[in-house]
C-alpha cells in the first residue's frame, strides 16, 4: 500500500495536486469521501471571473486541468472588463456542474499513476515530525513519504438553515470530524471560517419573459491555451437577470431574528465581498433592489442557480422572499440556501511550498488554508503537487514570485500575511499587473511547465517561438521611425488618429492610437501581415503600454536587486526610524542575512524593506 504522494480530497485543490504529482511520474493516491463529487462544484457553477480568470489561465500555463475542464464542459463563455485596459479583463465560463464532474473524475481515473478511492482519512501517520501517510475509517493504514490535505470545506463542517444545523461537509455529504480533531490535537493553528450558497430552483417554474437575457459572448475565448482557439464554438446557454423587490427586502428583514448571522449561531467569519442577502439587506439599507443572475447548472437538468441570493434563513422565509423576486413568483425550489462553518489552517503556518512548518512532507491546498473559490483553490493544489514531488526528488522548490504570476501573489499573501477571512483573488492584490496578464499566462509560464513534465515539449518550443517573434516586432517598432510626410499624415487622418509633427518611434506611434487593433496596425505596417494573429495581440498590448510596463518592470529589478542586500549582523533594527516595535521584535528574533530574507517573514511589508534598504545603504 506504498506511494509518493497521498492527496486527501477530490475537489478543484485535490484534482490539480493529484493529478499534476501523477504527471510528474510519483505514484499518487487521490483518497476523497464521495467519487462522484470529484470536482463538485458546491455553490456557483462558474469558473473564471475578475482575476479568477487569470488564476486559471495560469493554472493552465504551469499544465493543470482546470482550463481544459472548463472548455470541454462550458455552456457561456464571457470577457469580462471587454471595454477596460488588458489587466483587468477576466475570462468568465459558466459550466455544466455534472459535465464537469464527470470529465474530472474521468481524467483522475485514466491518468497513470494516479489511484483513486473512496474512503474518509481520520488520522495521520506522524513520526518524529514527519509524515508517513493516513488511517482511513476503515482501518486502512496507506504510506507515503508526502501527503497533501485538500479538504475543503468538510473539517468540522456545520450547516445553518435558519436554526436547524447539521455535521456535514457540503450539503448531502459527511463532514471529517476525527481529521480535524487528529488536526487539533497536533496543534496547529486551527480558526472558524463560514461560507453559504443559495437555493436552486426548477427551470419549469421560471418566467424568463420578464427577466433580462445575458448572451455569452459572440467570440468565445477557450480558457485554455492548448484549446483550439479558431475552432472554439460551444452550444451556449443564456443567463438571465432579475432583482429583488421592496417585497423581498421587506420579508428578509422582518426575519432578521431567525437569521443565523445574526442571531449568533454562526461564530466563523464570512466572504466580505460575497456576502448573503441578508447581510447585503442589512449592510445596504438604502439600495432599493438588488440583481439577481438566474443561470443554468447544467444542460441535460433543467436546474437554475440564483447567484446573488446566498442565505441561511428558514426554508419558509427562502420560498417566501424568492417568490417576492420578479419573474420567480411561482419557483419550485430544488435545493434550499445553507451556510456552512468550516475548521481551516492560518495558513502562515506554511513555507511558501505549502509544506508545513510543524510536519515534515505535509501539504495543504485549498479552501482549508483559507481561501475561497474554485480557482485559488486548484492553484495552491497545483503548486503543493508539484512541490510534493520537486521535494521527493530532492531538488528545488517552484515557488512563484509576485512579479511572475497570481500564484505567487496569493501564496505570497497567505504564507507571510495569513487571513482571518476567507481570501479571493483581486487584480488590486497584484502590484505588476500590466506584466501579469490573463493573455500572457503561458509567455509568462508554460517554460516551467514544460520543465515540469506538466506540458508536452512541443506546445513549449510553440511558446518560445511566439515569444521570440514578439520580442522582434517589439525591437523593430523601438528602433525604427515614422516620418512625417504629407502622404502618411493624411493617412494618419483618414484613419481618425492624430498627426505627428516629428520622426516618431514606432513604439510611440502606436501607443498614442486610441483603440489600437490588428487591421490599423497592418494598415500602418503591412509588413506585420507575417505575424500570426496572436503575436499581433501581443504586440498592441505591450506597445499600447510599453511605458507603464517598462517602469514596472524597473520596480521589478530594483526589488530583486534589492533581495540581493546583506543585513549586517549586528544590525541595530532599534535605530531604524519607521519600523514598528512589531516588525523590529520579528526581524531581531530572525536575523535574516538579507533582505530578501527580511521579506518573507510573515508581516514584514515590502514598505519596511525599503525603509531597511535606505538604513543599510547609509550605515556603509
Ligand atoms: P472542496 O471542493 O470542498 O473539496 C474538498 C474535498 O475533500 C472533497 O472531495 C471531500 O470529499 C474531500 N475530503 C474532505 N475531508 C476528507 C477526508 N477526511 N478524507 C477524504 N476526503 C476528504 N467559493 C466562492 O468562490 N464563492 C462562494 O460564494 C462560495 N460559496 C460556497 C458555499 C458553500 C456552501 C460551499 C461548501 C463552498 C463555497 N465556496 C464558494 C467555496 C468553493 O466551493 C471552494 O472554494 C472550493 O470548492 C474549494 O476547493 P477545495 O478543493 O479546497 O475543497
């Protein structure tokens, strides 16, 4: 019963951990409580959205599944942000939640190396710090030198549907009670988080005649990079849009004091930017209506998912403030709203590998180190796989920097600064987000997928060769000119844009056109006609930008410059003016030789670097 690696859970961290250890050659064991329920989708059966989007084209850079997943089961595809700059744009999918699952647990069970089986681990096998595999309920004892826990929501797991509760992990499935009390008793540092979804409702029941339509886009975008993007035309589906009334407000507030998130049942702390109606109805009194999206779950059923309305309240007061909703006056409610409490790790409990600082060769992925979402989930379970097997090889670590990818900015963020609510991705968490784009994900990325055994060698040299020819067209525009002559300021003109008075870079040239687009680029510069339509993307991007992106790129080097600073050992932290007693008692108590070291101290903020940087400069 020996393997390399053993990953407790099927969801989106246990899928992409497991499967990327497999592909790296170790001999994986996936150990999830329900088959079926790999990749569930237990709320909303969306994958993408604003800077979710690029956590899953990343995924997919670095060879993990989601994207792939997503493209063979999506019913809408939609570009977020269309309108605004490159960087915030974020790819949306709603999927087919059954397609998805059975796609994921078709790829777990046919990818080599990789075992499966049904069964609860209540117990791991630890000695002298060191992990050496799990006991499941049935007494099977399974070893292996790494072992990645991806739980999710289930440690401890406690439903709230108005004041009635219930042990589970998500509704319908056992919660893991003696794990997380194994977990407890080891001693780490254990917290209460919370999280709800909102009922479904039976498509039958629904007059979508008074409700707005939502089309996917015309042009659909695969999420995956491996997709082929010119033949990408999925069967989609609407979505619809409604809102809430004075009615229904009306009913959620006169039920306040059956609201488990107000009575004081619920302990654990919940998703701020995700909140339930209630907390919405209670937090924006002076809203007169809120939006309600009516989308499909999936093409074969005809179940609809009310994003928007995730509550707790009584089944009464669901039925009575759903059917207050325009269009909803007759739904049939499949499944009511719950809210769930849930045991989770402080996450700064962790090396930026995701291996435990107590227990040697322990992992954590997902949901359970804090976070919530599909898509910063199946991050973490990717980069804990792959380190997993990177330690098990003895050789060095992946670990992504904040000016590489959103993984490193969300592992980043969770390992040095914790959280004590449930952490989603934002472009604002990014500080180099013009370099760190959805569009650019494998140009950033796929090398070390490719290293990685992850992505096949071929799709690799395809990446250079698009980066190479970028990186040409990109020279050429900085090094050649345009000249002002009459013809071509007329043609200037014509074209709506402005005239230049002066030789003029290229570069520059095309960075004042307003909506920069292939056929005024191949207007200007014929010659760019050679190009493949992605490189010409990449192209307008970084030329429409260049001057942001280049002094982003200057922070980029100063700061890794700067990492390269040794901090004198009988540096005196006291004498360093800025710095709070905090900070000063964290750097005194480590001693970091550098100041690259300085910054992965958990609270040490990149604000203290500089100050350290400026005290040392001056003290040599
Ligand atoms: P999960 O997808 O929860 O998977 C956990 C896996 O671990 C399961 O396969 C389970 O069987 C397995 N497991 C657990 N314990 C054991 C054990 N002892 N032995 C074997 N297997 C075990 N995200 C959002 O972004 N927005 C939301 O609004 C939102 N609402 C949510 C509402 C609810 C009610 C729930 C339950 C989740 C919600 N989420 C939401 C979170 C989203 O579902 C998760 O972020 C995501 O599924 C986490 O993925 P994961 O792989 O970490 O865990």
């Amino acid at each position: 019963m020996n393997h390399d690696v053993i990953v407790i859970g099927g969801g989106h961290a246990g899928i992409e951990a497991s499967l990327a250890a497999a592909r790296m050659g170790a001999k994986t064991l996936m150990i999830t409580i329900l088959a079926e329920q790999i990749g569930a989708s237990s709320c909303n059966p969306a994958i993408g959205g604003l800077a979710k989007g690029h956590l899953v084209k990343e995924i997919d850079a670095l060879g993990g599944e989601m994207g792939l997943c997503t493209d063979a089961t999506g019913l809408q595809f939609r570009l977020l942000n269309s309108s605004k700059g490159p960087a915030v744009r974020g790819s949306r999918a709603q999927i087919d939640m059954d397609r998805y699952r059975i796609y994921m647990r078709d790829v777990c069970l046919n990818t080599p190396n990789l075992e499966v089986k049904q069964e609860i681990v209540e117990r791991l096998i630890v000695e002298d710090g060191e992990v050496k595999g799990v006991e499941t309920q049935l007494g099977n004892r399974y070893l292996a030198p790494k072992v990645i826990i991806a739980s999710g929501t289930f440690l401890n797991g406690l439903i709230h549907i108005g004041q009635r509760t219930q042990q589970a992990g998500r509704q319908g499935e056992f919660a893991s009670v003696s794990l997380a009390e194994n977990l407890r008793e080891m001693g780490f540092e254990i917290g209460r988080l919370k999280t709800g979804t909102c009922a479904r409702i039976a498509g039958d029941s629904i007059d979508f005649s008074v409700m707005e339509e939502q089309p996917g886009d015309e042009r659909p975008i695969p999420f995956s990079f491996r997709t082929d993007r010119e033949n990408f035309n999925p069967e989609q589906m609407p979505c619809w849009v409604t809102y809430t009334t004075e009615e229904t407000h009306r009913i959620i507030e006169s039920n306040f004091h059956r609201a488990p998130l107000f009575s004081g049942q619920i302990e654990g702390v919940g998703p701020r930017y995700c909140p339930s109606i209630e907390d919405k109805i209670d937090r924006f009194r002076d809203r007169p209506r809120h939006q309600v999206f009516v989308e499909p779950q999936t093409r074969e059923a005809d179940e609809f998912y009310l994003n928007g309305l995730s509550t707790s309240l009584p089944t009464d007061v669901q039925e009575a403030m759903i059917r207050s909703i325009s269009g909803l006056e007759k739904a049939k409610i499949v499944r009511w709203g719950y809210a769930i409490e849930y045991d989770f790790i402080q996450p700064t409990e962790l090396y930026h590998t995701l291996e435990s600082k107590k227990i040697r060769g322990l992992y954590w992925a997902g949901q359970v180190n804090g976070t919530t979402g599909y898509e910063e989930a199946a991050a973490q379970g990717l980069m804990a796989g792959i380190n997993a097997v990177l330690a098990l090889r003895g050789e060095e670590p992946l670990i992504l920097g904040r000016d590489e990818a959103y993984i490193g900015v969300l592992i980043d963020d969770l390992v040095t600064k914790g959280t004590n609510e449930p952490y989603r991705m934002f472009t604002s968490r990014a500080e180099y987000r013009l370099l760190l784009r959805e569009d650019n994900a494998h140009l950033r990325l796929a090398h070390y997928g490719v290293k990685l055994g992850l992505l096949p060698e071929k799709f690799g040299k395809k990446v250079a060769g698009t980066k190479a020819q970028i990186a040409e067209a990109l020279e050429w525009l900085r090094s050649h000119y345009a000249t002002p002559t009459k013809e071509f300021i007329a043609q200037l003109e014509a074209m709506g844009e402005q005239r230049i008075n002066d030789k003029t870079a290229w570069i520059d040239l095309l960075a004042r056109i307003a909506e920069p687009s292939r056929e005024k680029l191949l207007e200007l510069l014929p010659e760019f006609a050679k190009y493949p339509d992605e490189v010409i993307e990449q192209i307008l991007v970084e030329a429409k930008y260049y001057r942001y992106i280049e002094k982003q790129q200057q922070q980029i080097d100063r700061m890794h410059e700067m990492h390269t600073v040794r901090i004198p050992e009988d540096f005196d932290y006291r004498k360093v003016q800025g710095l709070s007693n905090e900070i000063v008692e964290k750097l005194e108590k480590a001693t970091p030789p550098t100041l690259f070291e300085a910054s992965r101290i958990s609270g040490i903020t990149p604000a203290a670097i500089e100050i350290l940087h400026v005290y040392i400069k001056m003290a040599q």
